[in-house]
C-alpha cells in the first residue's frame, strides 16, 4: 500500500514538473520567501526591475552549470544596465543537506563571485510551478511579468568563445529594447533538478 502512494505521488510530481510554464504566462510563485546567500530573504516579486526578472534555476556542481558559469556575472551585469532583475535558484531540494546545502551555495557564489541573489527554493516550489527541469534552466520576464524566453543560455556550452547563437543575450536585449525576441524557446540542456 505505502509503495502504490509513493508511486502515485511520484507520478502526480512527474506530470506537474511535466508541464512547463508556456510562453506568455504570468510568472507564478512570485511572494514565495527564498533565502539568498548574503542571509537576506527576497521574493520574486522584489527581485523583478522596471523591464523584467530573470531567473535561472541552477545548483553548485552540475557539470552543465559549470560550463556557463563564466556567463552569468556578464548576463547579470547586462540585465543590471537594462533593468531587469536577475536571480539563480538553487531547487535540487533532495540535495540540501548535502553539496546544495545553504553553506555550500555560499562557498559556491564566493568561489564564483556572484554579482547577483542566488537564492535557496527549498520546497522546489519555484521548480515545480515553472516546470523547470535541468540545471541550468532560464526563464525571462517582461515588464509585464510575462514569459518570454526560456531554455539555454546559448548554442555552446563548453566554449564561451565558440558560441554561434546567445539565446538569452539576444533575448534581453530585445526586451531592454522593447522589440520581439527572434528565438523564444529552446532546449535547456543540463543535469535535472534534484527533486
């Protein structure tokens, strides 16, 4: 019996997870309190600028993460100069007392001297209500809270020199501008969130 409801629940997760946020969607879960490594507390709400929030769900040693981890202070640079807040989440709720841990987020962001929160979602609420399932996994809002990107980062992981196409640069500033974003969606590759 107890292992029918650990399946039906897993089941129920997997289809919720699932069902990621569609473009044009108001940003869920924006009050829910998420503790940052500087020992504040934010929500989405107060980390959204005049032009929008970023948010990018992301850990301390996924291999996926690691590889782009030389882009995030410029990308959170960018969106500081065109308004739109940016925040990294950490969701893999499954490794919080381990290499996720609250301690090792801030080891992680001193090591990689974030300009920007990285905040812990220790019930993966955020992870859950967005459908967001890989590490790095990006979402970007507008000014009116709407959805519109998500996916990667950009086309090359490994070699920041070698990328052919900035997904989210391109979609940032298209937003800072107020224009259409060419590529709206793409594929976000990288390891899955630890639920």
């Amino acid at each position: 019996m107890k292992k029918s409801i650990i399946i039906i629940i897993l089941s129920f997760m997997t289809v919720l997870i699932a069902r990621e946020l569609a473009l044009g969607k108001v940003m869920p879960k924006v009050n829910v309190s998420l503790q940052d490594v500087s020992g504040g507390l934010f929500t989405l709400e107060k980390l959204m600028d005049k032009n929008g929030l970023l948010v990018i769900f992301s850990c301390n040693t996924c291999p996926w993460v690691i590889r782009w981890q030389d882009r995030y202070n410029p990308i959170a640079k960018l969106c500081l100069e065109n308004d739109i807040g940016f925040v990294a989440v950490n969701s893999n709720n499954s490794q919080h007392d381990g290499v996720d841990s609250y301690k090792a987020m801030v080891e992680h962001a001193q090591e990689y001297n974030y300009q920007f929160p990285y905040v812990v979602d220790k019930k993966a609420e955020l992870a859950v209500a967005f459908g967001a399932t890989k590490t790095p996994h990006v979402y970007l809002f507008n000014k009116h809270n709407k959805l519109v990107y998500r996916g990667a980062i950009d086309d090359n992981a490994k070699n920041a020199d070698k990328v052919g196409e900035s997904y989210l640069v391109n979609a940032v500033n298209a937003v800072a501008l107020g224009e259409e974003i060419k590529v709206k969606k793409t594929k976000a590759l990288g390891c899955s969130i630890k639920f």
